[in-house]
C-alpha cells in the first residue's frame, strides 16, 4: 500500500513539509563544503558539476527503481523536465563559476536571491500578485543573511556578479517548473528527468572542451560522493515538500540553507563568524518566524 500525504490532517502536512524542507537544506547546506574538498584536491568545477551530476541519476534511478515505480512520463511533462533540466545546469555552472571571480559569501548572497523570484513570479503566473507579508520578511532575511555571509565590494568582478544573478534566476525558473510539472507526475520521476537532462548537457561540455579534471586525492571523492548524495537528498525532499506546503513558503523555508553551510565551513575548515554575522543569523531566523507565523495562524482559523 502506498502513502499518500494528501490524506494526512492539514496540521501533519505542514509538519511533514517544513520537516522534509529543513533536512533539504543540512544536506544541500553540507554540499558546498564537501565540493570544496573536490576542488582543493584538483577538480574544476565543470568537473564536480558532471560527477555529482552522474552520482545524482544513478541515485534518483536507484530510488525509482526500488519504489517499483514506472519511468514512463507524459509527454508535456517530459518537455516541462527538459527545461528545467537546462535551467538546472545553468544554475549550477552560475553559482559554482560565480566564486571564481568574487568572494563566495557575495555569491551565495545573490545567489538566495531567488526566493523573492519565485515569491513574486509564481503568484503572478497564477494571476494574482505576491503578499506584503513574503516581500516584507523575505527583505529581513536577506538583509540577515548580508550580514551572516559578510562581503567586500571593492575591487568586485561584474563576470562573478552576472554568473550569480544567472544561478539565482535559473535556481527559481527550476523550482517553479518543477511544481508544475509534479502536478502531473511524481517528485522522484520529475527529477530524474531534470538531472538526466542536466547530466547530458554538463557531460557534453566536458567532451567539447575536454576540460576533465579529477580529484587526486581520497579526500578529493569523498567530497564528490557527498556533495552528490547532498543534492540528491536536498532536491527530492525538497520537491516532495511543494505538494505539501507549496513552492513560496517550501522557498522561504530553504533561507536558512546558507546559514548551515557557513556553520559546516565552520566544523570543516575552521571559520569563524564574527558578532555581526551572528547577528545576521538571528536576522534570518527570525525572519523565518515571523514569515510562517501569519500563515500558522491563518491556517488554524481554517481548522476552527
């Protein structure tokens, strides 16, 4: 017998979704940290992107195949996952391409700009318009997380600048064809698909421009092993959190994915923050509540 969320109280579903959400962001949170370790042992970052790629359909294969489900996709789901296997690609090679030209706590900052994308983009493809309340406390998360993350502006490189604004915008594009497309399919399905897409075109590339660089060091993999298991993990739960809470707040929610990956940086090299970052931390936490309160609130009217 198969378990369908749908049937769960209102209360568990949101319980099940932000849960689903917040494990999303400690294994895409750890994910920068270990692909540092790939690079530090000699991996380019095309190459990191492809491995992780090719860990990722191997595991999404792996987990379809264990849940005895079909890989027989409709056809406008299909065309739907293509795209945002383009997207996803992009947005991969524009974050990790990005810190090549400026500091990676600016990168990351624009970056996790795509949350206000997509709460401004997905009510208006809807026909409505994004609430005060997704702009305003999504405006003190990110003014939090300016502060966590800690930046120079002097001497900045407008490649790096445009390489994150490209990942921010193809990041948020991915998340809302997703949701679209897994109203027609399952969460598993749609991302294989996406990664599948993704994996053709990063491999491609490496081909072309025979720019193949591997660890070379032990290290080196285990960093490639878990930045892949990392995303994998991170993207399902993620997507399989949508359906229960939706693409704005589940986006929302995932904020505070920088914050961890700063904290595993932390256990893993050493770093450190100092009290103005925390203060950014505490920005962002609270800008987390402040966001889901409201509609805690509003939902427990509706159970009344």
């Amino acid at each position: 017998m198969s378990f369908d969320p749908q049937k769960l109280s209102l209360r568990a579903r949101d319980a099940l979704g932000i849960a689903l959400v917040l494990w999303s962001t400690v294994a895409v949170g750890i994910s920068p940290s270990l692909s540092k370790l790939a690079l530090d042992s000699g991996a380019n970052t095309l190459t990191v992107i492809a491995l992780r790629s090719l860990f990722m359909i191997v595991a999404v294969a792996v987990v379809l195949k264990a849940m005895g489900a079909s890989f027989a996709v409709d056809r406008s789901v299909l065309k739907i996952c293509l795209g945002t296997g383009v997207v996803f690609a992009v947005m991969s090679y524009g974050f990790l391409g990005s810190v090549e030209f400026i500091p990676v706590g600016l990168a990351i900052l624009i970056f996790f700009l795509h949350p206000m994308l997509v709460a401004i983009a997905e009510p208006l493809l809807r026909g409505g318009r994004p609430t005060r309340q997704h702009l305003i406390w999504g405006l003190v998360i990110l003014s939090g997380l300016s502060l966590t993350l800690g930046f120079d502006l002097v001497g900045l490189d407008w490649r790096g600048i445009a390489l994150a604004l490209l990942g921010a915008v193809a990041c948020a594009a991915m998340i809302i064809g997703n949701a679209t497309a897994m109203r027609r399919a399952g969460t598993v399905l749609v991302n294989f698909y996406m990664v599948a897409t993704s994996t053709v075109i990063v491999v491609a590339l490496l081909a072309i421009t025979g720019a193949t660089a591997l660890p070379g060091t032990g290290i080196g993999w285990v960093g490639i092993v878990g930045t892949g298991a990392g995303f994998t993990v991170g993207l399902l739960c993620f997507f399989a959190a949508i359906p229960l809470i939706g693409a704005v707040r589940a986006t929302m929610i995932s904020n505070i994915e920088p914050v961890l990956g700063i904290l595993f940086a932390m256990a893993i090299f050493g770093e450190h923050l100092v009290p103005l970052q925390w203060l950014g931390v505490a920005l962002v936490v609270g800008g987390l509540i402040g966001m889901e309160a409201p509609i805690g609130r509003r939902r427990s009217a509706q159970r009344a």
